[in-house]
C-alpha cells in the first residue's frame, strides 16, 4: 500500500487527501480522493469521510495525505485532524487504521500508528 501510495502521491505539487475505506476483513472497499488543494494544505471534514464510510458499509478507514515539500513530520493541524477524524471515527464504531503523510524524504511516509500518534 505504502508502495502504491508513495508512487502516486510522491511528487504532486499540490497537497492532496485520499481515503482508503476497508471492510471488516481489510480488504479495500474503495479509493478517494476527498480533496485538493495548495502547496501546503487542503481541506479534511471527519463528518464527510465518516458518512461515505458509512455509505459504503466500510468498517475501516485509512486517509491519506502528501506533503509536496517532501518534508515527512506531521504539522499541528495534521496532529489536530487526525484526533478529530480518530473521535469520530470511534463514536460511530469505524476502526481508524491509520493517517499516513507520504513526502519525498528517505523513508518515504510518516505512520500515525506507527509513530503511536493514534
């Protein structure tokens, strides 16, 4: 996935959030993408990504964004946006896998989860 993802995302020039809405045995439902925006943010609504997650009977959810600076480490709004989207998803029962940030930097991503940040 992180493979995937570095390839299609590495080298945008703008910042852009995608969703990866999985069923209960993690297999991918769907692929999003749920905004686009500058060079160094775009929009996320919790709300929206709960209701398609919900619309799509998924019961997982990964989001995804990229940092077109290349620079990996996690802002304060991506710290901020990842505890909304981890209250929301709990309140309606959705497993909140991971938010990952893919840049250009050595190791090519930041895990939330594995970072401990969720």
């Amino acid at each position: 996935l992180i493979n995937y993802l570095k390839l299609v995302m590495a080298t945008r020039e703008t910042e852009q959030c995608r969703v990866i809405y999985l069923s209960n045995d993690n297999k991918i439902i769907a692929e999003e993408v749920i905004s686009e925006g500058l060079e160094d943010q775009t929009a996320v609504y919790p709300r929206m990504i709960m209701r398609k997650a919900m619309e799509r009977y998924a019961t997982g959810i990964i989001v995804v964004h990229n940092h077109p600076t290349g620079q990996l480490r996690p802002s304060n709004p991506d710290i901020a946006i990842t505890r909304k989207l981890a209250a929301a998803a709990d309140t309606l029962d959705i497993r909140f896998l991971d938010h990952v940030i893919i840049g250009m930097e050595e190791a090519g991503y930041f895990s939330f989860r594995e970072n401990g940040m969720i």
